[in-house]
C-alpha cells in the first residue's frame, strides 16, 4: 500500500496547487474560464491514468476481497474514482460558492442580452 499513498499524496498535492492557483485569480470570468481548463486538463489525465493503472485497480480489488471477504465492497476501486472524488472534495467544494456566484452571474447576463435583443427586435420589427 506504499505505492497507493505516494500515489494519493501525489494526487493531493497536484489538486492543492490547482486550487491555491483558482482561489487567487480575482476576476469571475476568468475564475470560470481556468476552472473549466483545469477540469478538462484532469479529466483527460483521468482517462490515461485509469487505462495505465487498469491492473493497479484488479490488484487492490483483489487484496480488499482477501483482506475482508465479509464486506461488501462496491463500488470497486478505480483511480478514475478516487481522482474524480479527490477533485470534488479538494477543489469544488471549497470553490462552490465562487463556482455558485461566477455561473449565477454568468446566466443573468446571459438572460439579460436574450431579453434585450427580444426587446430591441420587437420595437424594432
């Protein structure tokens, strides 16, 4: 389980420089625009990391049945799962009230501009 915990240590440290990085930019739209590449960055290295880990995840499975056959364990592990949970819990939760503000903000000026060419095209037609 060495090679799990400097693995996950790893993970926690990459998500914490990622988070440090969002919380410091100060304008929303630009907040919004970085978490998005950043989640897109991660979600791609999810899909190679689960294919290169693919027996790492049969072996843990494997030795978790062994080790408490008398528990049922599902869902089974899988590094897509613990990255994607790694993810919600150390970097969108804290982030979920700017995450909150910034789409709320985003979605009003979006309704605002639909609203007014409405406007502006039923006076103007």
């Amino acid at each position: 389980f060495k090679l799990f915990n400097c693995i996950y240590e790893t993970l926690l440290n990459h998500v914490g420089v990622i988070k440090k990085i969002l919380q410091a930019i100060l304008n929303e739209e630009a907040f919004l625009h970085e978490y998005c590449k950043y989640w897109s960055a991660y979600t791609a290295s999810i899909s190679r990391i689960e294919t290169s880990f693919a027996s790492f995840n049969e072996l843990i499975n494997e030795l978790y049945e062994q080790l408490f056959p008398e528990y049922p364990f599902n869902p089974k592990f899988s590094m897509m799962r613990l990255m994607v949970i790694t993810w919600r819990r150390y970097v969108k939760d804290p982030l979920r009230t700017r995450l909150t503000t910034g789409l709320t903000s985003l979605y009003v000026q979006y309704f605002d501009n639909v609203f007014l060419e409405a406007s502006e095209n039923s006076l103007g037609g």
